[in-house]
C-alpha cells in the first residue's frame, strides 16, 4: 500500500505555497484578481496514500481571528499593543490571541524574523502591560 512519508509531505507544502504564491503574482488576468489576497498553506493530516491541507486565505487590510481576540483581551487584561519587550535576548510584540488554548493562549512574533511564540497570561501582563499614570 502507498503511504505518504513526512518530507513528502513537507516538499509538497512548500510547492504548493510557492504555486500559490506564483499564481497571485504572475502576469494573468488570474493575478490580478488575486493581487490583495494572501495565502498561507498551513497544517496537514495524512493517512496512508491521502493527505488533506488547510489553506488560510486572508484579503489585505482584513484581521485573522487571532488578532480580533487579541484587540478584546488586551482591553480586558490592560495591555499595550505598541510595546516591545526583550524576552530571552531577544525583542517581541504581542501579535495574536489563542481563544481556544488554555495555558498558553497569547501569541508573540520575534521582530527579527517574524517567528511566532506562546506565551502565558503572567508573562504577557508583566512585559506588556499599560503603564499607570496618576493625576496630582
């Protein structure tokens, strides 16, 4: 029986980013219409010989879920959205909202080359909360 092996399957991702990719900037009619949309091919279940791909398809300009929760949350939990931090060495930005996970549920982007990190309510209401100013 024909199976799918894990770098098939990682190659495959990459290639169909890369058409995805190629298909919005190339120089068709099709591009055009595709110019202010983004792809992201993202998580892939397999079994056996057939695999199935979720593609996020966002409209430049448009929010993901992740940072409409993250708009609500940080006016809940009083944070700063325009702030950094320097979190082990290296600077960081509140960049989305997990509704769905429990411990972890904040989603930071490292500056220097936009990779994302999880992180606790604790750690995030440390680094990024609005600082107090009182009256006199």
């Amino acid at each position: 029986m024909a199976e799918f092996t894990r770098s098939q399957l990682n190659l495959l991702r990459k290639q169909l980013q890369a058409a995805l990719d190629a298909a919005k900037d190339g120089d068709t009619a099709l591009s055009s219409d595709l110019s202010d949309i983004n792809f992201e091919v993202g998580n892939c279940s397999y079994r056996g010989g057939e695999a199935t791909f979720k593609v996020k398809v966002l409209m430049e300009g448009a929010k993901t879920r992740e940072q409409e929760d993250l708009e609500y949350y940080a006016e809940l939990y009083k944070l700063d959205l325009t702030k950094t931090a320097r979190l082990m060495g290296e600077i960081m930005q509140l960049s989305g909202y997990k509704s769905r996970a429990r411990k972890k549920p904040f989603i930071l982007k490292r500056l220097r080359d936009g990779a994302e990190f999880v992180a606790g309510k604790d750690i995030v209401e440390k680094f990024f909360n609005k600082e107090y100013t009182h009256a006199e």
